[in-house]
C-alpha cells in the first residue's frame, strides 16, 4: 500500500474515532481493537514495501515489470466504516444548518445608559425602552400674592401656593424603527392623567428613507420654538421660559423635514421634528393647531382648548430652517453656532385661548375669562376668530463648557368677546403679544456644554473622588402683552408685562440621573387692584424649586 493511501486511511479512521458520540462507546471499543489490527498490518506492509526498494536498489529483482495483482475488494468492515462515516457527516450538515439558521433569528438584546434594547440579527429592526421620572419641590418665598380669589370688590390676591412635592413627569417611551427606514416613537405620561392631552405627549411614524428629505406623521412638538423643541430631559432649566410660552406645546400634524451636511460631508440620519446634528435642516408642516401653550388631543375630537369642532378644519401651517454653518470648518470656537427663524399661520374659528401662567410657580398672568363688565354686560368667553400668526428668530451657541441660547417671538391672533362682542367694541381685536428669553450657562467640571444635554467626564462616586458634572445657568425672559388686550380685558386681573429672573444649578450624577435647583424672581406691571379703574402692580413673585430626574 501507498504511503497516501495509508495516509487517507488513517485519516477516515480518525475522524469515524472523532464523530462518535458517548452514546456509542460499545462500538469505540471493537472499533478500536480493529483499528490496532489493521495498523499492524499497515506496519508490516510498510516494512516490505522498504525491503523491496532496496532488493530494487541492488539490482537483485528482475528488470521486468512484476504483475500487480488486481487491487482487493474492501472488507466488509471498511464498507460498515465508510457508511457510518457518510452517516455521520450528513448529520453534521444538518446539524449546522439548523442551528445556523436559529442563530439567525436570535436578535441582540442590550442594556445600558441609554436605556433596553432589542435589535434584530440583520439590523433592520430595533425597539428601545426608556424613560424619565422627575420629582419636584416648589416653594414660594415672601408675601407673593399672587393669587385672584372671589369676585368684584369682594375679592383679593391671596398667597401663591401652596409649597408642594409633585411628580412633574413619569414617562414610559417606546422608540426605535422597523426596516431600517420607519422610525416610531409612542410616549405616555402617568404623571398628568388628569389632562388626556397630556397623557399621550408623543405618538409619531417617522419614514427617514433619506435625509434630504423625510415624512412625519402624528403627534409631536411643532417646529418653531428653539427651546420648546429641546428635550424635556435635556433643557437647563425646570420650566421654559415666557418665549416657549407663545408656541404650541404638542399637536397632531404631518410634516416634511430634511437636511444638509456641509461640502464634503454627507448629512445624518435624524427623526422627529427637531435636527441638532447637521448643517442645514427644515421643516414645513400642518397640524389641527392648538394656541399658544397649547395640546392636542390627537384623537379626532376638537382640541382641548378648541370651543368649536369647525376648527378641526382651519388648519395650522408652521415652518422652520436652521443653520449651523461653521461645522466641520476647522473653527472649534464656532462650530456650534447655530442660527434659524421659525414661524407659524392659522385662521381659527373661535378657538378657546389658553391663560399665561408663570415659568416656576404656574400662576395665571392672563386670565381670558375676567373681561371688562360695560352696563352690567355679562362676562363673554374670549376667543381667538380670525388670523392667527407667529415669528420666532433663535440662535444657539455652544463652545466647549459654554452655552448660549435666545429667541424671540411675536404671536399675532384675533381676540373676539364673545356675548360682549354684540358691541363692536370688543370683537375683531388684533393682539400682538411679545417675549423674549436669553440663557448662558457653564460647565464647571468642563464637560462639553451641547444642546442635546450634559455627559460627566466621571460618574458620582465620592469614595473614588469622584462628584460628577457641575452646570451653572441665568436666564433673563419677558412677556409684554398688548395694549390692546385692555379693551376687552380687565387689567386689575392679567398684567401687561412680566420680566423674569432665573438662576440655575445643574448636578449631573451620571449620564442619567440629575439634580437641579432653580430661584426665580418675576416682577409686574398691572395685574391687580380694586378694578379696572384702580390697576396696581401685582407683588412680585418668588419661588425656590428643585427637581430629581431620571431619564434614559
């Protein structure tokens, strides 16, 4: 026998000894004592096959070819071994194309910072589980009367309050999207099922097949104010300033959206109706429409501060670009600058108008239901009937553990009085209301300051010197309402202008646990007094608030 051969059927014989199983040790034992025999007789035909080279070698055989015998059928166990060979390696392929093919279908599960996640093998499908918890302290300092309570000369401003510990959000979010180019996002907040607009805050499909351009549908913040649009985990302060306060909060709507990178870069993915990451973005869209401050159901009936289900008709069109120009240009300093205008038009048909309150203490600044009383006239419900517009220009800017953000708005609507409005006096009044906010904060700790929040260089960890992020904030923020306004409503009960002052310190624990502190100071004009004849400044108000959030 060749040395191939042997070496062919040495190697059969070691893998039939590797493809047995435990199950099969009986026939490893005969195998085995076979396998020695049949070794042995290798030996000695290979000894042989040496001595005849040499006799070859010598001269001693004879020059004439021998007569090789015809090769012998294989032995009966050779043909057993070489079945259950080909046995055995059939259940292997099987075997692994089964388990391949389950393998496949595993998807990956994750867990960490940012939240659960279950993405499938091939990617193209992912769902992630988060959440935020806030709690909050409030308590108001000094005398702050600040709020109405009774009627005519028998009524008074009594104290702002109470002081109180509340859960401001207890939110569950579902997000994540299904081939590759659907995103979803459906978020529930248990913390205000006293209000069902506010129950459901955000519910949206998001098709992103290119970043050019992309469709949202459901319900969502609308594009216009800058600081509205940042996230709920992520703004600076506890409460938004009296800019966010003239755009709409949440509402259901479609909207186009896109973006643009740079020359020489390509633009990311982004979803929802706000964009951070790129260059250029947009967004055009039209939504039921709900006033300033407002919510929308999203379920098909009218909004919850809609009078009139016709309204569900007279739709609301808003649209925004944004810009940061100097990415990716080299200039550090100025690569997060961003700058954009946003505005909103509408033709409501008496529309329920929301009252402005204040940012930390929520008091009612505006009330749209105290109107003037003329010859004894029962008090109208004041609504919004007739065009409707905003304008928000904003900028941010971000330079490592810097961070600015302004914007300013002028909300236009059409205020009508209701049964006062028999009088031409009080119908068809346009109400142009302004305000502005302006923030600067800095990250002690020197973490990059961004728009999307603050990421600790350290996790909290005293025993390990340790103590997480450190942000220091002020903001300046005022409302100015119109003149106007004072011919239907009465200005012993709503001010013409509030200015606030707010002072912020942001403790980041870690990437997701976060502990903040916020004192504000809001002086008046108008707002109280006897009646409309007699118009005091309300008392300026006072308040001191603290929050523990958990978000991820």
């Amino acid at each position: 026998m060749k040395p191939l051969q042997r070496t062919a059927l040495a190697s059969v014989i070691n893998l039939i000894l590797l493809g047995m199983s435990s199950a099969q040790a009986a026939d490893t034992q005969a195998l085995e004592k076979r396998i020695r025999e049949l070794e042995t007789r290798l030996a000695k035909m290979d000894q042989l096959e040496r001595r005849l080279e040499k006799l070859d070698q010598a001269g001693l055989l004879s020059s004439k070819p021998l007569a090789l015998a015809a090769p012998a059928a294989p032995s009966p166990e050779v043909e057993k071994l070489n079945r259950k060979v080909n046995t055995l390696e059939r259940k292997l392929e099987v075997q692994d194309e089964v388990t391949t093919g389950a393998l496949s279908k595993i998807p990956n599960f994750e867990a960490g910072a940012d939240g659960f996640r279950v993405t499938s093998t091939d990617k193209k499908h992912q769902l992630r589980i988060g959440g935020t918890l806030q709690t909050d302290y409030r308590t108001f300092l000094g005398s702050n009367a600040a709020v109405w309570t009774g009627s005519g000369s028998s009524g008074y401003y009594a104290p702002a309050g109470p002081d109180s510990v509340f859960l401001r959000q207890g939110r569950i979010i579902l997000d994540g999207y299904v081939y590759s180019d659907l995103y979803f996002k459906i978020m529930a907040d248990f913390a205000q099922t006293s209000n069902t607009a506010n129950l459901l805050p955000d519910a949206y499909l998001d098709y992103n097949y290119h970043p050019a351009a992309s469709l949202l549908v459901g319900k969502f913040k609308p594009s216009i104010s800058l600081e509205r649009l940042q996230g709920d985990a992520d703004t600076v302060f506890l409460e938004r300033s009296f800019a966010s306060n003239l755009a709409p909060n949440r509402d259901a709507g479609i909207q186009i959206h896109g973006a643009f990178g740079t020359p020489g870069y390509k633009a990311e993915r982004a979803t929802g109706p706000i964009d951070s990451k790129n260059a250029f973005t947009y967004q055009v869209g039209i939504s039921d429409g709900t006033g300033d401050s407002g919510n929308s159901y999203g379920n098909g009936v009218p909004p919850n501060n809609s009078t009139s289900s016709s309204f569900a008709s007279d739709k609301e069109f808003d649209g925004r670009i944004f810009a940061q120009p100097f990415q990716h240009t080299g200039y550090s300093w100025l690569e997060g600058l961003g700058l954009g205008i946003a505005g909103s038009y509408s033709d409501p048909n008496h529309q329920a108008i929301n009252a402005q309150r204040t940012l930390l203490g929520q008091s009612q600044l505006i009330d749209y239901g105290s109107t003037l009383k003329p010859g004894g006239a029962s008090v109208g419900t004041v609504t919004s009937n007739g065009a409707s517009h905003r304008i928000y220009p904003q900028a941010y800017w971000y330079a490592g553990p810097f961070g600015l953000m302004g914007e300013y708005v002028e909300s236009t609507q059409t205020l009508n009085g209701g049964s006062l409005a028999a009088n031409s006096k009080y119908n068809n009044i346009s109400q142009t209301n302004k305000a502005a906010q302006f923030q600067v904060s800095y990250v002690v700790t020197g973490e990059d300051n961004t728009f999307t929040g603050i990421k600790p260089m350290r996790n909290f960890d005293p025993l390990k010197g340790s103590w997480g992020a450190l942000q220091l904030a002020g903001r300046w923020s005022e409302l100015t309402v119109d003149s106007d306004t004072f011919k239907i409503l009465d200005p012993s009960k709503s001010v013409s202008k509030a200015t606030a002052a707010t002072f912020g310190a942001n403790w980041f624990l870690n990437k997701n646990a976060l502990i903040r502190l916020d004192y504000e100071q809001i002086l008046f004009n108008g707002g109280a007094g006897k009646d409309a004849a007699h118009v005091q400044n309300r008392p300026s108000e006072q308040i001191f608030s603290s929050r523990f959030q958990l978000a991820f």
